[in-house]
C-alpha cells in the first residue's frame, strides 16, 4: 500500500518540503525548527495506524483521530476549541485516466498548521497551489505565501469545490450532445432515437442524483464556517489564549498519566485552576483570522451556483426523457400508421380475390371471355384510387 507523507513549511520569504513515509520518520524538534512559519501536512494513504500515528505526532484531538479512520461519514465540520476538523468527499476527474473518482478528504486546521487527508494520490489536483508555494516570493504575485494557514484551507476548498464543477461540466457535455441529438439530427429519426440514448440518459440521471445527495450538505458546512466569525477571538488576546490552552493541555496529561489527546474539561476540572477557567471551554475559534470570511462568502456564492446548476441539470435530463419518449410514441404511431393504410388498401382486394377462389359449378365470371383481365383491371384500379386517397389525406 502506497504511503506518502509530504510537509510544506512557507512564509513569504522561503519554503521548503519534506517527504517521509512514516511517523517515526519525522524529526521530533519539526515544530521548533519551522516555528513562525505555516506547515501544511499531507498525507495520502489508507493504512489508519500511519494516519493516527501523524495525527498524534501533531497532538491531534482525540475525536480528529477517531473520525479519520472512518470513511463511511457524511460531509461534516467539528468545531474543536482552536480546532477545525473538516470531512469532505472529493470528487475530480483524474487527468491522466480522464475517469471521475470519489473519494474521503479531512482537513484539519490548527494555530499555524494544516493537516489534510487523503486515501488516494488525486493525481495533481493541488499541483497548482503546491507550485505556487514553491515559487520566490518576486515571482509571485498571490496571497498565498502572504496570508496565513487559514488562507491555504480556503484555496483548498476553492480547488475541491472547482473540481466538483468540472466534473458537473462533463455531465452537462453529455447532456447537450443528447439534446442535439434528439432536436438537431439531420438523420432520420429511427436511426437517432436508439435503446442505448436512453440509458445513457438514465445513466446521467443516476449521477447526478448522487452528485446531488453528496454534495447536499457542502453548503451548511460553508454557511458553519461563515458562523464561526461570532467567536472569533480579537489579534491581540490571541497570545495569551493559546498559551492558557496550552498549560491547561500538559496539566490534563500529567493528571491522566499517559499522552493522551485534549478533551475539553468541565470548569470543575482538577486540572484547571481558577485563572485557566475562563479557557476551558470553546471561548472562541483562533485558527481563522478576520479577512478570511470574505472567501467564505465567495465559496458559499460558488456553493450555491453549484446547487443550481445540480438542480438545473436534473431537470434538463428529466425533460430529455420526457421528449424520447414522445419522439419513440410518435414512432411508434407513425408505424401503426402505415400498416394500418397498407391493410386499408389490400382488404378490397383479398376480398375480389377471394370471391374469384370459390370452387361453385354456375359462377357469372368463369364463361366471360375477358373476365380474368376486366378483374385485374378493377382491382388496379381500387388500388390506385385508395393510394390517391391516402395521399391526399397525407396519411402516407
């Protein structure tokens, strides 16, 4: 099983990145070496002892812990104290196999450092911003390097989010070739209206449907986010607070007795004392800063375009087979049709025939000399008169 663990530390002067393969490849003093600067952790793999052994590694709550190693979750966000914790479903189109895959992603965002998830390589989807990090800060003309950690969680989300419109785009591809197909075919309409256009649209249907149930909770989650601005704690408390949360973290351990993660105390806690009171409980979110809402409110634009062109899709799909099915009725009719006036058109002529077949002694038309050909003649000419008929009902 293919494991990858690659830490980017930046500011807006350097940037350097690391690759491990475990935990116990990591150098215990990588906090103190890359202080002041963001780090962003990225694991890929789906062995969990390697996934929880980084989380502890990074002093990760317990519940962060608990919830990576399940991938049957709905999207959710877990506002942890200082915390953020963030389970999505990644779906992009995979460039190299031009497939659309889905997959679990966690983020999960704390003071300077940003940890994300993944069980497969996504096949270059955060290229982008993995290259614009690397670049010199002249050469460079982005917020990236700039801003803070919680500046690279929304250019991340920005790229999941894009990737679910590029993949609704090669839907909606599809859906427009139906739509010419069926209303702009110059062929004839037996040869465009086949079985496999209709299950191509009920395929689409279906993945839109499940486009739609998964990407159904994505903008609570963003609208969440958006909400935390009411607990954001001002700059200048921000030190202190973190530094209260931090002594009240080791006093936890030192009562449990073993490295456990931080659980969130009660104010009558043995382990806090009355100064640390105030900050035993979720006081307020420290990882977001003030400037980041304003792209919150761009992804909750992008989130709610997103759900309109689901919804605008599924009923284009819907409506496209409601016009096969009228197009395959009106085949099926103007089928009936002709056969219908093919048997209009030879019942008086079985009829004639018939009534010549019958083996009776005294019949009026066996003496007459001409009588075979005068027959024939009338016949043709019940024929010719019924085809005249018919064409100028424009029934044929």
């Amino acid at each position: 099983m293919a494991v990858l663990l690659l830490i980017f530390s930046y500011d807006e002067s350097s940037y350097s990145e690391l690759k491990y393969r475990c935990a116990a490849e990591i150098p215990r003093d990588l906090s103190d070496s890359y202080k002041g600067k963001n780090i962003w952790v990225e694991i890929i793999s789906r062995d969990v002892d390697i996934v929880r052994n980084v989380l502890s590694y990074f002093d990760a709550h317990s519940l962060v812990i608990d919830d990576v190693q399940t991938y049957d979750q709905r999207m959710n966000l877990s506002i942890l104290n200082e915390d953020v914790y963030l389970l999505l479903d990644l779906i992009y189109l995979n460039k190299d196999s031009h497939i659309v895959e889905q997959q679990k992603m966690s983020f999960y965002l704390f003071e300077n450092t940003l940890i994300t998830v993944q069980q497969y390589y996504t096949g270059g989807l955060f290229s982008t911003i993995k290259y614009r990090l690397s670049k010199k800060t002249a050469q460079s003309k982005g917020l990236l390097k700039k801003m803070k950690i919680d500046y690279l969680f929304y250019r991340l989300l920005n790229v999941v989010i894009e990737s679910y419109v590029l993949v609704l785009d090669s839907i909606l591809h599809e859906t427009e070739l139906i739509d010419k197909q069926l209303m702009f075919s110059t062929k004839p309409r037996a040869d465009t209206i086949t079985i496999d256009t209709l299950k191509l649209m009920f395929h689409i249907k279906h993945d839109l449907l499940h486009f739609k149930i998964v990407c159904a909770p994505l903008k609570d989650i963003i609208i969440k986010l958006q909400k935390t601005r009411e607990t954001v704690v001002p700059k200048r408390q921000r030190p202190a607070l973190r530094q209260c949360r931090r002594r009240l973290k080791r006093r936890l351990r030192l009562v449990v007795g073993h490295k456990c993660s931080f659980v969130a105390p009660t104010t009558t806690s043995l382990a806090a004392t009355n100064d640390d009171d105030d900050y035993a409980l979720d006081d307020g979110v420290l990882v977001f800063n003030d400037y980041i809402y304003k792209y919150f409110r761009r992804l909750l634009d992008h989130t709610v375009e997103l759900n309109d062109m689901i919804d605008s899709s599924a009923d284009t799909i819907t409506s496209l087979i409601d016009f096969y099915m009228i197009l395959n009725g009106e085949l099926i009719n103007d089928t009936m049709q002709t056969l219908t006036v093919m048997s209009c058109i030879f019942m008086p002529l079985n009829f004639l025939s018939s009534v010549s077949s019958m083996n009776f002694e005294h019949m009026p038309q066996i003496p007459m000399r001409y009588g075979y050909y005068g027959q024939l003649g009338l016949m043709g000419v019940i024929l010719f008169t019924m085809i005249a008929y018919f064409k100028f009902k424009k029934l044929i």
